[in-house]
C-alpha cells in the first residue's frame, strides 16, 4: 500500500472516531449561508445609498468592500472555528481521561488535531466561496442588471443550499430550499427599505 494510500485510510479513520464529517458539512452550510448573505447585505447597502446618484461609486464600493468582507468573513471563520472546535476537544479529552483515570494519547488526539484542522478550514472557505456568488456580476455587467443578477444567483444559492439540507433528512426539498430562500428575501427587503428611508 502506498504513502498516500495509508495516509487516506488513517484519515477516514479520523473523520469516522471523530464524526468530522458531520461536524464540517455543519460549518459549510453556516460558513456559506453568512457569507451570502453578508455580501448581498454589502450590495444591496451599497446600493440603495449611492446606486443612483453615483452608480460608479457604488461599484466600487459594491467590489471593494464585497471582496474584503468576504476575506475577512473567512478568516474570522477559521480563527473562530479552529478555537472553539480546539476547546470542545480539549473539555471532551479531558472528560475521557477524568472517566478513564489515566492519560489518553496516541491515535485519539491525532484524530483531534484532524478534527479541529478540517473544522477550521471548512468554515473559512465556505463564505469565501459564499461571497463570491454575488459579486460574480460586477465584473462584466452594468450596476442595474449586476444587482439584480446578485440577487437571483444568492436566492439561488441559498435554494441549493437549503435543498441539500433537505435531501440528507429526506425532507422535500422545495420546503428546505425556500425556507433558505425566505431568509435571503426577507434580509434584501429589510435592506431595500433601511436604504429608502434614509
């Protein structure tokens, strides 16, 4: 058996003592669906302040921000991810060795450094990747047709992602996705009327 080959059999075995799995589909979708939103509430702010007075501006502001709020939505992500998953580890190990009466080392605190590591990387990326979808049409469309596409491609994001949900507990679907797609709906309205008002 090769290097590489050992090497993925004794991660799996992690993932699996660990219920890793679990734990970093639970960051994606928490990671994924606050960057989302975050940006469209970035796009929209943008928007509805300087949007028509100073549609260049607001591209601007709509790019600048977008992208920076998404870096640092991902490192936020990591960082906080990586610490709270590092003490829910540590209390647990703790409790095990407190149970067992003796030190515990080896093969489960691999498995808790594998845990922790992919838990911090997931939830960085996810709003990374997340942010991404609606700032995607700023690059080649004007700012009208850019923030309506923004809002559709997020809408549609978060029906994917409420839909995935859904699959793994063999809820339908449609009622996964759209209670996904109501909170993205509701967060644009609340930021459409906020930006009219003032």
């Amino acid at each position: 058996m090769s290097r590489f080959s050992e090497r993925l059999k004794e991660l799996k075995f992690h993932f699996a003592l660990t219920k890793s799995g679990a734990i970093a589909r639970r960051y994606f979708v928490i990671g994924a669906f606050d960057g989302a939103l975050t940006i469209l509430g970035v796009i929209l702010g943008a928007y509805v302040v300087e949007g028509h007075a100073h549609p260049e501006l607001a591209m601007q502001l709509i790019l600048g921000a977008g992208l920076a709020g998404g870096i640092a939505l991902a490192v936020s992500s990591t960082v906080g991810a990586y610490e709270a998953e590092r003490v829910e580890h540590i209390l647990s190990h703790q409790h095990l060795e407190k149970a067992m009466l003796r030190p515990v080392e080896g093969t489960r605190k691999d498995a808790m450094r594998v845990s922790i590591t992919v838990s911090a990387i997931v939830h960085g990326v996810a709003p990374l990747l997340a942010a991404f979808v609606p700032l995607v049409p700023f690059f080649f469309m004007s700012l009208d047709n850019a923030v309506l596409t923004a809002i559709i491609l997020t809408l549609a994001f978060l029906f994917v992602l409420g839909a995935y949900l859904g699959s793994l507990i063999k809820e339908m679907i449609v009622y996964t996705g759209l209670r996904f797609v109501i909170a993205g709906l509701a967060t644009a309205i609340v930021l459409i009327l906020l930006g009219g008002s003032s």
